[in-house]
C-alpha cells in the first residue's frame, strides 16, 4: 500500500478521534450524513466515490482527493475510470485543478493494486 495512504489515514484517524471526542451532536449527525450519502443507494458506491473525487478536485481540497482516491482503490475504480474523473474534474474545475490532479495521479500510480 502506498505509504502516502498509510500516513493519510493514520493522521485522518487520530483527528477524527479528537473531534468526534468532543461529543457535539452537530459535528456528529454532519459526519452520519456523510457516511449515509455514500452508501449503496440508486448510484452504487463506486460511482458515488467518483462523485466525490471529482468533486473534491474541483473544490481543491487535497484532503479530500486523498480519501476518495483510497475508497476509489476499495471499490476496485480501474486505470481508465479514473482518467475519465480526473477529465470531468478538469472540464468543470478549470486548469485551476491541475495541481491537485498531479497530486491525485502521482498518488494513484505509487499505489499498488
């Protein structure tokens, strides 16, 4: 596994630890919501990790573009499926986003499949 993924979660994990740890129910019901809108629904969750990920590349948020890229390597997203949502993110984010594509690729190609 990439090592930039390993790291990813473990810092994603250890924050998430300290917020959720605060108890506010706000914060709380936002992240069941999260967790909600990407299951199995009338789009399947590969589709809805596509979503995200051209999403998150658009709105910049590297964060993001990481976790997505590693649920998109959880459900099995092939070479060519990521190209195309990579092209979508380009098409709707502008060459603003390439930065973040770079990032995504090189992410993508250090992982092993």
């Amino acid at each position: 596994m990439n090592t930039i993924i390993e790291e990813f979660r473990k810092r994603r994990e250890t924050q998430n630890e300290a917020l959720l740890g605060r108890n506010n129910i706000n914060i709380k019901r936002f992240f069941g919501i999260d967790t909600a809108v990407y299951r199995e629904g009338a789009l399947d969750s590969k589709t809805k990790e596509l979503l995200g990920l051209v999403a998150s590349t658009v709105l910049r948020c590297d964060d993001c573009v990481t976790y997505h890229l590693d649920r998109c390597l959880e459900e099995g997203i092939t070479d060519a499926e990521f190209d195309e949502a990579m092209s979508v993110a380009l098409v709707c984010g502008g060459s603003i986003t390439i930065p973040h594509m770079r990032r995504a690729y090189q992410i993508w190609i250090d992982t092993e499949k």
